[in-house]
C-alpha cells in the first residue's frame, strides 16, 4: 500500500484509472428475463420489496451543477420541512446514476454508459501532403454536410505568402477561405513544394481559390539572410485552379465516416460543443493568427461535422466516368487522421455491450432498468425497448443548512479515450518502444502497429481515485490561499474552458430512503454493496498498515478529477416484506444485510471476486493513491503536504503527451527529405492492480502564465 508519505516530487498520480471489465464468457443466466412488475409472488419465494435508509457523509466537498437547464454552476437548492430556507441537496437522479455505475462495475453488469460508435482522431505529423492530393471546392451539399458536388483543382497547389494575397484582396480581413485570385506565375521549388512570394504575382479575381487554415502549426521564426535577429516566420495559403467541370461526388467506403471521427477531437468541436446553440447550419469564420503576434492574417473556417458550399479543402482524387470519387479529404495540409478502422465496441468483450433486449438482461439493468433506443424498426423508426427498474432513489436532504462556497475551475474537457498511453490494455511487449518507419504512427494510437498483435481493448470502466483529506489535493491547496488563482493568475480570461460552481464543504451529511420491489436476496445484496462498498471489501482489509478498517467510498457529482464528491456512507433496512408478511400478515422474512450480501457474493465469477480483491480494495479506498501527488501530468514538480505549492506547477504539461506517444519527429532537411528526429518512448498507465499508481513526470521545460490548453 502507498500512504503517501514516500512519493518523489517526480512523480504524478493521474487522477483517474481503470477497472477491468470481466473477459470470460458470463455463466448460463447472466443475461435473464427480469421479473416483471407485477404483485409479489407468494410462489416466488425469496423476493421482497422494501425502503433502506442511507446515510451520506461528505469526506470531500460536493460539487453539483448544471441539475437544471439556467443553474449556471449553482449548486441545486429546494424547500425541505425543517428548514426556513431553501437548502442544498443532493437530487435521487444524480444518486441513482452514481449508484448504478458502481453496481455495473461490482456486479460485472453491462456497459450501459458507454459510446461503441467512437474513434478517436490523430493529429498528422508536421509535413507536406503526398503528391496526388488536390485541392477542391465544394459546391453543394446535402442537408447533414456532405458534399454531393465539388469543382477540383487538378493541378499541383502553389502556395502563396499572405501578404502578397493581401496586397491582391485589399486586406487581411478579405484573406479568407475562398477568396478568389489570379496567380501570374507559379514560383519557385521550395520546401518540396511550389513557393509564389512576388505582390505583383497576384490578382484579385479570378479561377484560383485560396485555402486559409490554423497558423500554430507554422515555425515561429526564421534567420535573417543577413544575419542578425530572427525574422517571424512567414504565413503561406494553399491556393489552387479550379477545373471548369463541377462534378458529382462520391466517398470511398468509409471515408466520410473517417472525416468525421477525425474532426470530433479538434479545438473547434470542443468549443463548439460548449456552446451548441450556436448552431452548425452556417461557417463559424474564426481568425487566424501567428503564433505569438496578434496581427490578423485571414479568416478561416471553424472545422465542424460538415462541410459548406464554397468551403476549399484538400482532397485524394479519383475522377471515374466524370465522377469524383473521393478516398480521402482533410481541413488542412497538416489535418488530423481516424485512428485504425475499429470502433470502440470492437474494443471491448462482446458480452459486456449495452443490454437491448428487454427479456434478456444482465443483473444491473435487472435492478436498475434498461432503455436501448438505437433499434430501429421494421419502418426504419427508432423503437424503443426499455424495462423499468425495481428501485426508487429520494432525494438527500441535508442534516443542517450548510453555505454552498464558490469554486473556481481550471479547464476540463472531455474524455480522451485516444490517449492510448491510459486508455488502453497495457502491452508489456510495447512498454519503451517507438514506432518504426517513416510513415508509422505513434503506438499511443489505435490502429497503430500496437495493435499488431492484436487488437488491444479498452481498459475497463473508468474510475477516479477518492480522497477524504481534500487539503491535500492539488487544486485545494492551490486554491487555498487565492480562490481564483487559475481564472486570474494561470490562464487567460477569455478561455472558455474555466468554468464556476459551487460546493458544500466535506463533513456534512444528507439522508434519503432507498425503496426497492421484488428483489432476490443477492439482488438486495448486490444493492446494498452499491449504497456502501464497504460492506463488500471489508473481507479483504489485510493490507491496512494500521490495524483498523479500511474506509471505503464512492463518488457523487462533478469535479472528480480535482477532489470533490467523494462520500462514505451507512445503510439501514428500515423496512422488509416479501408476498407473505405484505398480504397475509405473516412475520417479515429473516434476511439481514449480512445474509444478503453473503448472497450477492455467491453469485460472483471467479473472475469477478478477483477484480474485487485486487482492484476494488484500490480505487473505492480513501486516500490509497497518495492525495497530493493525484493531478494530470503537471508542468512542474508536486511537493509533499507540508512545502508550499506553486500554483504553475498544474499547468498541463503537453511534453508528457508528446513524449510517451511512442513516436518520432521528423524534420525537412535543406537537401530535401524528411530526417527521423527525436524518439518517444511508448509510455503506459499504471494498472489499477499495481503497487503504486504513480507515474514519472515529464515538466513542461517552459510554461507560463496565460496557457490556452487544456487537462486531458
């Protein structure tokens, strides 16, 4: 066990890992018909109905928001007898979620939650795109934004300096994406490419379109011919001419599908799914900078789920019978790939995807319901077929009136099951290798030749480490002497990723009852090791270094990566009935928690109580993964409780990400050719089974305030 006494200041613990997901086939009756919600049987001997009583201790903050559509950050309040005010509370929707996740993950129960359609998408490395790739321009497009006629540009692009194409259009402002020229020459051989520099090359108008794309790939500098201090680097546009044919357009097998996975991971998407009333019907024009220079160069068009009629992109031709048939197509020279061909689904057992027949459930949707609204009908409708579940969640009310606090977030985005580093099965054959070849890709990515022997699975459910001494945490101790230290002091305002909200502090408790109907005795038990894990881990306490009992928890709410939602929890039977005592008057059945629980343990695999054992008795465990070392990879090095804590320090450190990705650089040297540069080694999540969670670090060498990124 690690009590966080010894960890290096080296060393980081991601605050989130992973519990496998039973890969055995599930014995004869995992998956059943459920019972039906009828009376109570008095034939069906063993099942009961009745209310538990649940008690929640806060061991860090909660932190609850968006419960209701206008709450902007606030944490939910309502009227509660006993109080004169309206009061925090803990809402039985959020509870039951909380709940039925870990019942999935004790019960080994379907992957509910869980998008088996996803793909990730890669960022390409720095570098000119091969020959045959063409520009082109679309023309029309069908109501989802897939082009159905584009105009190509058949010829090789030339590529323009920004401001000779200012000079031609009249301004930065009118250098945007379709704009067109006339170009009177074709340049020079530069780079491995067509270079046209000369003003007076360049005309406004024309059968040239212009292609405007991100800057932040280009190099920042260059040397002055003449010696001396350093230029800033130049901006060049893709330009190309168009054909005069406007033809129909045809996608290879899942070509379109790859754009689009390809984009769901970009900046723009996750701005976009920020705010997504917007809308997408319209370009989204954003501007496009230099690197460190805040002068205008042009306007480009936000990436999306869809193209646009006039929108320029790059394109891999095949002109077939008059028709243009596209087997590949990206935003930008420098664009982003789908990683492999496989779905998610295709990543994980077969046994463990979403329940979708109601008459044949695994034992999470038995309890706790089933709704599979993906299966379409004889009509090409969705039909929906849903069973509801035998459990009713309260909402928990709190035991005093307690004062919500203001929080202040740093950037949190979404999930990035992508990052294959922590997101999939360990290889021990791949652990410090790089990629091979020119044209191979990280081993962090799926479909890499990582996947060479195999494909390798998604890791399990994913789970955060709990904490009951959040002063300890990274960001309360950053926090603690300056709330707003990331909003004011670590990252520029206008970053839309900082976010509000509030939180009630650790040490208060809520109450709710718990009502369930026509239960087994496992069932129950299985419920009951849901509300409190402990009753299910306690067996397994051999490790505690102290001679007492191991506390365990779970976690409720938002803001789990930084802290917050971790409780503890007791649970009483306030009242128990089956068939006989409910109608006939008969005494209650004799079935303790104990008994019950004993029951649910007996219906466990194997496979199942050995993932209990040495994974469970981990991450459900306060404070086994050392609290002030849990945060993403961090710029700079974390310091034990007791020293201060410099708030950069948890700035992101993106060169962990670009140095475990199994990986290599590779530069243009001046005689043409692309040179292999530094390699980065293949590095991997510690399994949530291992010793210690912690993982060397790799600091950002240089960071400072006003970072734009993002956790990962």
């Amino acid at each position: 066990m690690s009590d966080g006494k010894g960890a290096g200041r080296d060393t980081f613990v991601n605050p989130y890992t992973f519990v496998s997901v039973p890969k055995g086939t599930p014995e004869e009756g995992w998956r059943a018909a459920p019972p039906g919600h009828g009376m109570l049987d008095p034939l069906a001997e063993g099942r009961c109905s009745g209310v538990l009583e649940v008690e929640l201790t806060a061991r860090s903050p909660l932190l609850l928001r968006h419960v209701y559509d206008d709450d902007d950050g606030v944490f939910p309040r309502r009227v509660v007898a006993g109080f004169e005010e309206r009061v925090p509370y803990l809402p039985g929707s959020s509870l039951a979620g909380a709940v039925r996740s870990l019942h999935e993950t004790l019960a080994g129960g379907c992957l509910r939650i869980f998008n088996g359609d996803f793909r990730p998408g890669y960022r390409d490395q720095v570098r000119s795109r091969p020959p045959a790739w063409r520009l082109a321009r679309v023309d029309e497009v069908d109501e989802d934004g897939r082009p159905t006629r584009m105009q190509l540009c058949p010829q090789a692009p030339v590529w323009v300096e920004s401001a000779a194409l200012h000079r031609a259009l009249g301004g930065a402002e009118n250098l945007r994406t379709g704009a067109r020229v006339t170009l009177l020459g074709r340049g020079e051989e530069a780079l491995g490419r067509r270079q046209l520099e000369a003003p007076d090359l360049v005309r406004e108008g024309g059968d040239w379109v212009v292609l405007v794309t991100d800057a932040r790939t280009r190099r920042k500098d260059r040397r002055n011919p003449g010696g001396g201090a350093r230029l800033r680097g130049r901006y060049f546009c893709a330009t190309g001419e168009l054909e005069d044919t406007v033809r129909a357009v045809e996608f290879g097998d899942g070509v379109w599908e790859s754009f689009l996975d390809s984009v769901d991971d970009t900046n723009d998407m996750r701005e976009f799914r920020q705010d997504p009333a917007q809308g997408d019907s319209q370009p989204l024009w954003k501007p496009v900078q230099h690197p460190k220079d805040s002068g205008l160069l042009g306007r480009r068009i936000a990436a999306r789920r869809r193209l646009y009629a006039e929108q320029v992109v790059w394109v891999l031709p095949e002109v077939t019978g008059g028709a243009l048939v596209v087997k590949d197509v990206a935003l930008a020279v420098v664009w982003r790939h789908a990683g492999g061909v496989d779905k998610a689904r295709q990543r994980v057992p077969a046994h463990a995807l979403a329940c979708t027949d109601p008459q044949y459930l695994c034992p999470s949707c038995r309890v706790f319901g089933s709704a599979d609204t993906e299966t379409e009908g004889g009509r090409g409708r969705a039909e929906q077929n849903a069973y509801r579940g035998h459990v009713r969640f309260g909402d928990a009310v709190p035991r005093e009136a307690y004062e919500p606090r203001q929080e202040w977030l740093p950037p949190m985005s979404a999930p990035k099951p992508g990052a294959g580093q922590f997101y999939l099965n360990r290889d021990q054959g791949s652990e410090g290798r790089t990629s091979v070849g020119e044209n191979a890709r990280p081993l962090r990515e799926w479909g890499s030749e990582g996947d060479g022997k195999g494909r390798r699975g998604l890791r399990g459910r994913k789970q955060y480490w709990l904490t009951g001494t959040p002063g300890d945490r990274p960001y309360f101790r950053a926090g603690a002497a300056k709330p707003r230290v990331f909003h004011e002091d670590l990252y520029e305002p206008d970053n839309r990723m900082l976010a509000q909200a509030e939180s009630v502090p650790a040490g208060a408790v809520f109450t709710t009852r718990v009502h369930f109907e026509n239960l087994t005795a496992a069932d129950l038990g299985g419920l009951l090791c849901a509300l409190d894990p402990a009753l299910l881990l306690h067996p397994y306490d051999d490790e505690n270094a102290d001679g007492g009992r191991a506390e365990y928890g779970w976690a409720v709410g938002g803001g789990r990566p930084l802290g917050f939602g971790t409780v503890t929890s007791r649970v009483t039977v306030a009242a128990l009935d089956d068939a006989v005592s409910r109608y006939l008057g008969e005494t209650a059945p004799p079935l303790g928690v104990a008994d019950a629980v004993a029951a649910f343990r007996r219906t466990a695999s194997r496979e199942l109580k050995d993932i209990w054992k040495r994974q469970l008795t981990k991450v459900l465990r306060l404070d086994w993964a050392p609290p002030h070392q849990v945060w993403y990879p961090p710029a700079g090095q974390l310091p034990e409780p007791d020293q201060p804590l410099h708030p950069q320090a948890l700035l992101p450190s993106f060169t962990f990400w670009k140095e475990t990705t199994g990986g290599a650089s590779w530069t243009w040297t001046e005689k043409g050719g692309w040179k292999k540069g530094a390699e980065f080694s293949y590095r991997q999540l510690p399994a949530s089974a291992a010793p210690s969670p912690e993982i060397e670090a790799i600091p950002q060498e240089k960071q400072g305030p006003g970072n734009k990124g993002e956790q990962r």
